[in-house]
C-alpha cells in the first residue's frame, strides 16, 4: 500500500507474507514505539508484541508532532500511538471487508 493513499481512520493490517511488530522506543522518536513489518519466514523468537490491526491517525503535521526520521504516518496500535516504519507500507494492506473481521472477533 501506499502511504499517499491513506485516509484518516483506515483500518489496516499486514499481508499474508509479513508480520507487524512493535519495536521497542527509540532516541529518534517521541512515541512509545515504532510498528515495522517483517516477513514471517525471518521472524526472530524474541519478538513480544504483534500488531493484528491498526487505525491510521495521520501525518505528523495533522497531529501536530516534531518531523521523524523513521516516517511520518502515525497508527493506533495495540492502544497506543505509533509511528509505522517507512519500509514497512508495502507489506500493509487496508481492511476492505469490516464484517468478515467483526465476524473473527
């Protein structure tokens, strides 16, 4: 997915090759944490949380926040804001069907 595509409140998940992770806070950012994806094939065992669905909120100008080197689309993830890494869009895909993930809940 593109990031120039995004539209605030999209629902968003990984596809089926990749798994959205949550990094820990860096120095860089002034969010808890950083949502990335990686492929699932080359997922490493230490990895503690795992992002099912996020909520895209916006850029950082629509909420008002310092520029990051990591990327500027911010994501309600697991109830807390995040930044979604910059590589990490092509492995993210909108949720088009609201009452099939209704259904899984």
């Amino acid at each position: 997915m593109k990031a120039v595509n995004l539209k605030k409140g999209m629902l968003l998940t990984s596809m089926h090759e990749a798994c959205l992770v949550v990094m820990p806070r860096n120095v860089f950012t002034e969010v808890a944490s950083i949502v990335q994806a990686k492929l699932t094939k080359k997922l490493p065992q230490f990895i503690c949380d795992e992002v099912k669905y996020m909520l895209y909120i916006g850029t950082c100008v629509d909420l008002g926040l310092k520029r990051s080197l990591l990327g500027q689309q911010y994501v309600l993830a697991n109830g807390k804001i995040m930044i979604v890494d910059r590589g990490s869009w092509r492995y993210i895909a909108y949720v088009s069907n609201y009452d099939n993930l209704l259904n899984k809940i």
